[in-house]
C-alpha cells in the first residue's frame, strides 16, 4: 500500500498519474488517498473544503488513473484525531474534545458521531469500488477524560475510544458489509483482551514504526493479543514525514532501513502464525494542519521508489 497526503497541498492530477504509473512498475498493490479539506464536501461539510479542493470531476479522474494501473483504492478518513481541517471552524467547535481541542473530537458527542459518518459517507460516494477503508484513529488526546460528556459516560478513557470507534465501524458495516476496516494500533497496544473484544472481527490493526530497526518489537506483547482477536495485522512505515517538520530532503538510508527491517519482522511475525495483510508506505505532509508541509513529494519520490523495491 502507498499513501498519499493530498490534504492542504493537493496534488496535481497530471503528477499523481505519473506517480502511479512509476509504482505500478515498482509492484504497488493499492493506494491509499487522504484527502481532509482538499475533498469536495457538500452541504454543512462545505465549510471544510479549502480553497483548493479537488472537484468532484478531480476525484473520479484520480480513480480512473488508479484503476488504470490496476491499484485497489483505500480512502483514508480520519474519525478522531487530526480533525483540525474539521474543528478549525467555529460551527464546529462544539465537537471539540476538551483535552486538545484543535485536533481531537469528543467521542461522547452525538453530533461528533453524526458529522463523521456523513464524511464518511460522502467520501465513500466517489469511492464505491474501495475494498478498505483506513479509519486513523492513532491520535485520540482525551486519556484525562475532562470533557464533561465523557466523564457523564462512567467509563475510563480506553473503553471511551473503543466504544466511539465501535460505532464508527458498525456504521461502516451496515453499508459497505465486505468493507475491510483498518486503524493504527497505536491505543490498542497497552489495552488489554477483554478491552479490545468489542473490535474483534470489525478491524485490522495497523502497526507503525519510524525506527531505523524495528526488529525489537518482535518480543513486544500486543502481538499475542492481536492474534487472537485480529483476522490479521499491517506493518507500516514512511517515505516522507517521519522526521522533523522542518526538514527538507528525505533521509533516504534511515527510511530504507526502516522499511527493510518491518519485512523481516513481518516474516517473523508470520512464522509466529500471525496472518500479515502487507506493509503500507506512509506519505505525511505534515505531524498537525497547521504546520508548514514537510519532505514535499517531489523530493521523496525516490526515496518511495527504492522503499517500493525493497518490499516487492
């Protein structure tokens, strides 16, 4: 899986096409396409959408250039953190989560509930031939829990967010029932069994790592608990955006080693009997919305080519 960060910054149909060409040769099965304001939204989404958005006409010619090089499509939506795109205009500031209001969504609101499935929704229009949908879910910053909605719920700050994240994927089921679902594992790894059980057979975890070696985490032991809940796990790694904010060029050796080692902790994983869906090669174009982008994409083309090639 590649991703790309078309958030902000869109980019230019014509060099994703060619983009995509280039890994289609290099052996990517799917593309992974986040949008945030840079999606077409209607109705009270609208305000959402930068002054750059793509048009819908812009979406469908992604596809068809996606679906031209045979890559299956897997919409990246955010459900609960890095909502800033979302929760910087004031109509919406009453979804905020106390603890970080800018990025974060209060998972007690109905209304945060109700606003998150119609994104979905509309997304999910444009995108009716996704087999996967990626869900985020990693930046959650309410463990205080001192929203007033939340601490109404009894419930401490885990079985809050697995419950917000139930809703959301039953939600997802009900109309898309072969959809497969992932989200980062970032909150589910000190959580233990009889915590994660509500998720069983909704989602895939996906696992993500910066480290130059990821070989260490082979003895952690989430992977246990995954394997007896989750039909199987993802591995993840990045091209661009794991550094510093304010960096320029990709340090090419680090992401390369990065990858390397996730493909040999994976075989290890497997050899465990834990089923591996793949590796997905991250693209971030910033750590928050305000910031500057980051490694832009022309400068981390090659560095995606030889990341592309290692894991084919």
């Amino acid at each position: 899986i590649v991703h790309f960060d078309l958030s902000k910054d869109p980019v230019k149909i014509n060099y994703l096409r060619k983009i995509f060409a280039h890994l289609n040769y290099f052996g990517a099965k799917s593309v992974m396409l986040q949008y945030d304001d840079s999606f077409p939204f209607a109705g009270n989404l609208s305000l959402a959408r930068s002054p750059h958005s793509y048009t819908i006409d812009d979406v469908k010619d992604i596809l068809a250039h996606a679906s031209k090089n045979k890559f299956n499509i897997i919409p990246y939506i955010q459900v609960i953190g890095q909502m800033e795109y979302l929760l910087q205009h004031h109509q919406f500031h009453d979804i905020r989560s106390d603890s970080f209001p800018r990025q974060t969504i209060c998972p007690c609101s109905n209304r945060s509930v109700t606003i998150i499935k119609e994104i979905i929704r509309q997304i999910m229009d444009l995108h009716k031939n996704a087999k996967a949908i990626h869900i985020g879910g990693h930046d959650f910053y309410n463990s205080r829990l001192t929203c007033n909605r939340c601490k109404g719920q009894h419930l401490n700050e885990n079985q809050v967010y697995v419950e917000y994240i139930v809703k959301i994927c039953k939600y997802i089921k009900q109309h898309f029932p072969e959809m497969t679902i992932l989200m980062w594992d970032n909150r589910l790894r000190s959580m233990t069994a009889n915590e994660m059980e509500p998720l069983k057979d909704l989602v895939e975890p996906m696992v993500l790592d910066f480290h130059p070696d990821v070989t260490h985490i082979l003895d952690q032991p989430q992977w246990k608990r995954y394997k007896s809940l989750f039909h199987q796990i993802w591995g993840a790694t990045a091209y661009k955006g794991a550094e510093e904010c304010d960096d320029n060029f990709v340090p090419t050796v680090k992401r390369l080693s990065n990858t390397i080692t996730w493909a040999r902790l994976l075989d290890g994983l497997r050899r465990t009997g834990l089923k591996v869906g793949g590796i997905s090669l991250m693209g971030f174009s910033r750590p928050t919305y305000s910031l500057p982008t980051c490694q832009i994409l022309p400068a981390s083309i090659p560095t995606l080519l030889l990341m592309a090639l290692a894991v084919r």
